[in-house]
C-alpha cells in the first residue's frame, strides 16, 4: 500500500495524505474492515493476471436511500492502462445490481481531468448537483458530481 499510495497524485486528488506510510496504511485498512464490517462500504485491491494490487476501487453508501459513492485510485507506474475504468465499472455494476443501488456517483475535483476522462468512458455524466466541499488541512475543495443511475 505504501509503494501505491505514498504519491503526490494521491494526496492532491484524493483524502490519502502523503507520507502515506506504514503506520498510515495500518489505520487506513482498520478503517476499511470496519466499513465493511459495519456494511458501510466494501474496498478492494486492484489487480491483474499476477494478483499484485495495482491500485484500490471502493464503494460506500452515501446516507441516502438507493445511493452509492465510488471511489479509486491507481498507482503511479499503473497508470493510463485501463485499470481505473475497468475498476469503476466492475463496481458500479455490482452496486446497481448485487447491493440494489439506483444512482452511483462519483465526486471529481474539476480540474481533476483524468478521473473526468475515467467518468466519461465509464458511462457517467456530471449532474448539476451542488458542488460538495470538503476539508484539507490547505483548506477547503470542491467536487462536481457525476453519476450513473439503474
């Protein structure tokens, strides 16, 4: 996790702060079994033929009825293969059809234009939705929402 995740990508794009390092993992995959455990949200490993992780996609229910937020991220040395589409398509199907899901989402910081790309050949388009503002320690961020609905 610390060879994928301990990337300026990464912390400019998404909540994985850089040093990500083995503490870091640690809690981060703590947090993710009990997100599982509590049926929050499931995350799993990207990977290929060889089963070496390549990056991690993940899914969670927003609070709202029918409704689920995917997220991903992708390696450095990963990059540009597919991986990332392939990822949020496998899970979108599997939230629209196994967890009974009607609109999956996916929230793009607007200048973020590969996880654009990435929406788009996977089939999402951006809503007029408000845009969400999180906090960073830098302070506030927007993010556009795009979805994709049963």
């Amino acid at each position: 996790m610390v060879e994928l995740f301990d990337d300026p990508e990464m912390d400019r794009w998404t909540p994985l702060r850089s040093p990500f390092d083995v503490a870091a993992a640690t809690a981060y995959l703590a947090k993710a079994r009990q997100s599982r455990a509590d049926d929050r949200g499931i995350q799993l490993a990207i990977t290929v033929e060889d089963d070496r992780p390549r990056g991690e996609v993940l899914l969670h229910r927003t609070g709202n009825p029918g409704e689920g937020e995917i997220a991903y991220g992708i390696g450095r040395q990963y990059r540009r293969q597919g991986l990332a589409k392939r990822a949020v398509e496998l899970m979108t199907r599997h939230a629209l059809q196994d967890w009974g899901m009607t609109r999956v989402l996916l929230r793009i910081d607007p200048a973020n234009e590969g996880s654009q790309a990435v929406a788009a050949a996977a089939g999402f388009h951006l809503t007029d939705d408000a845009p969400v503002i999180r906090q960073r320690k830098e302070g506030p961020f927007t993010l556009l929402t795009w979805e994709r609905t049963r």
